[in-house]
C-alpha cells in the first residue's frame, strides 16, 4: 500500500570538509601593512551539506503525509528512492525541497539517494535508509466489489464496494475511486454506511457497455488510524437489457429484453399481510433449487402461516428481506387471478424455468399496483430514488 507521510526533521550530515591555503609576503621578507611574510590566513570553511527527511523516526515512517527531502548548505541535484523489492517511487522538486508523490508501503525498508553540489561546487551524495510504520490487518481496510471480474451483468447491477473495516474518511477515499465506461455514461457514489458504498449510473447501464472499476485506495486513510489496504481495478460486462414489469394488480409479469416484449406470464404476489412491495427491484442471485422456510422470515413454526418447503425451483432473489421470484405448483390456479403468497412472485414451473435460464445478476424487475414501497438498502434497491437524491450520498455532493 502506498500514503503519505506526516513532516517533522531528520537530520543527516551528509559531508563536511574544510579547506586552507596559505597567504606569503613580499621576496625581501619586509612586513607590509597588512602583516607580516610569515603569516598565514586560513580561508573559511566550507559550510557542511545537511539533509532533512521529514520523519521524526526513521524506523517508523508514517505513510500519512507525502515524504520530502530538503538540502542545507547546498543544492539539491536528483533524489531516488527505491523499496526493498526494487519498485522505484517517484517524485518531484518543489520549492527547495523533493516531495514523493507515490505512496509508500507500511511495514517497507526504503534507501533514498540524494545527490546534492555543496556550495564550492563539489558534489555530494548521501544513502538515507528508512522504514515504514508497521500495520496490523485491524488497520487496514479491504475493498470487496460487486460484479465480479468477468462478470457479464444485468443493466441495473450497481457497483458494491464493501470494506471490511469502517471508513469514516469517505472524502479521502471517494477522490480515489471512479467508475468509467463505454459508451461513456454519468453515475455518483452513493455511501450507505461506513462499511458499504455503491455506484450507479443516472439511468440504467446501456446494453453492452464495458465498465472498468478503479479504486486506487492503497494507503489513504481511512479515519481512525485505518488505510487502504489494497487498490483494485474490476473489470466486467453489460449484457442485454432484460426488464421485468411485474403488475401485482392484472397478476400479469411482461419480460422485455432489448425493449421487446417476449413472454407475458401469469403471476401470484403476496397477499394480504404479506405484501409485495412496489418498487424497482434487481436479481441478487440464483439458485437452481432453495429451501424456502418461514422462520427466515420471522414467522414462527407454530404460525398458521408457517411453511418450510425444500425444494423450491428456479428462484431468484429481489429483495433481502425474502422475495424471491419462483417456480409455485402449488398455486397454479391463482396464478392471472389472485395474489395468495406470503411476498414472493410465484409462477408455473415451466415459466420459472424459462425466466430463470435467460436471467442475470442486476437484471430488473419493476413492480407496480401494491402501497408497500421498496427502498435503497433493501437488495440492490439503487433505483428506487431520483439521480439528485442518490447523488447526494456523495461524500464529495
């Protein structure tokens, strides 16, 4: 990891050296005015070159500030600085003094170099060794992201960045974090807590836009004595644009992809005391079979509503509060009629096969004709706010 470290002197005498010369009277050996032939007068000494890094301890170098190097009693010429695994850092001359721009690693030995011309114009170089302050795993935060790498998504997956350690300087962090794509498309950061920060772009992704993720997090501080412990850069794909309308009114879901309507499907929502909630949700994940039990939920085995059922096919989750859409046997004949489940969206088996097999993390599904709204944190609920309001959850807004 790489930072920037706080200033205070070192000192190191780089040279130091003196020399003379002697002054001789006139050949007849006659004292003149300004003394005797005998007399020697001894010029004065070359001031010693000094050097200053701006540590107090070398054996602890914070990475918080950027490191400089300063020459007294000469100029200086070039400075390098090189780690112990042969990464050479970079930096530049800035008002008397050299100032490293790369980050520095915590728990590193370093050896700078600095070629200075002392004030008699003989040149000096000087080898100054150091180490970085050493930091434990509890003070480094790791950056967790979602969509994988490779990863082909749906045009409503959001960008999950997901910190094992609090980051309560989220200024510090989001200047060092940026999403691009192609075609290019505007998006924010929205933080939603001190572990979690996500991105999305105004509207949803384009179908087929390439997105590169890079979060140059290593070593900036995170607040409370924590750094980045890691930057990342996470590639992945925009597939086609699958949307889901799902009515839970006309009991009907329309499946678009690409803007075209290919199937409308007869559904079941929750009923009563179970409703379903309006909103724009977005697929979380997929599972081929899922054990489906009631107490996950908060209803107790003892409920007359409770159920446990093994092996519920094709589903897929919406929301992580445990709506899922489904394959339901068991409520076919409610299904373009009534809503009679405890929330999820239940269809035949053979639709739920279908939907399932085309489907994607981050496709969307967009739910109308119920009172009960989604919100951001529940799932990937990103959608379910203007771009202004989601903006505003910026640390930079």
């Amino acid at each position: 990891m790489t930072a920037r470290l706080r200033m205070v002197g070192a000192t190191v005498v780089l040279a130091a050296s003196l020399a003379a010369c002697t002054a001789v009277g006139g050949n007849d050996g006659v004292t003149s005015a300004s003394g005797s032939a005998s007399e020697s007068e001894q010029a004065a000494p070359v001031p010693p070159v000094r050097i200053t890094a701006s540590a107090a301890d070398l054996r602890a170098v914070p990475i918080a500030e950027p490191l400089r190097i300063r020459a007294a009693g000469g100029t200086l010429d070039a400075v390098s600085v090189t780690a112990s695994d042969g990464t050479r850092l970079d930096g530049d001359a800035n008002a008397g003094a050299w100032v490293l721009s790369s980050r520095l690693e915590p728990g590193t030995d370093y050896v700078a170099r600095a070629k200075t011309v002392r004030s008699d114009g003989e040149a000096v170089t000087k080898v100054l060794r150091f180490h970085t302050v050493d930091l434990t795993l509890d003070q480094q935060a790791y950056p967790s992201v979602a969509p994988l790498a490779g990863e082909t998504v749906g045009v409503g997956m959001p960008v999950i960045v997901t910190f094992d350690l609090p980051v309560t300087d989220k200024a510090a962090f989001e200047r060092h974090m940026s999403v691009t794509s192609t075609p290019a498309q505007a998006g924010a950061w929205h933080w939603f807590n001190d572990y979690e920060v996500r991105y999305r772009p105004r509207t949803y992704w384009q179908a087929g836009s390439d997105v590169s993720v890079d979060l140059d997090l290593n070593s900036i501080p995170a607040g409370n004595g924590i750094y980045g412990q890691e930057s990342r850069t996470v590639d992945f794909h925009v597939g086609d644009a699958n949307v889901y309308k799902v009515n839970a009114q006309t009991h009907q879901m329309q499946v678009y992809s690409n803007g075209g309507l290919l199937r409308t499907i007869p559904i079941t929502t929750g009923k009563a005391g179970f409703t379903t909630r309006s909103g724009t949700k977005v697929i979380i994940e997929k599972f081929a079979e899922k054990r489906m039990n009631s107490e996950t939920v908060g209803i107790s085995s003892d409920d007359p509503e409770a159920y446990d059922i093994d092996d519920v096919k094709w589903a897929m989750r919406v929301t992580f509060t445990g709506e899922f859409i489904h394959a339901a046997p068991w409520s076919v004949g409610s299904q373009g009629y009534a809503n009679v489940s405890h929330g999820c969206t239940g269809m035949s088996t053979e639709n739920a096969a279908w939907l399932y097999a085309m489907s994607k993390r981050g496709d969307v599904v967009e739910y109308t004709g119920t009172d009960r709204w989604m919100t951001l944190e529940n799932g990937y609920g990103d959608w379910n706010a203007d771009f202004a309001t989601y903006k505003s959850g910026s640390a930079l807004s």
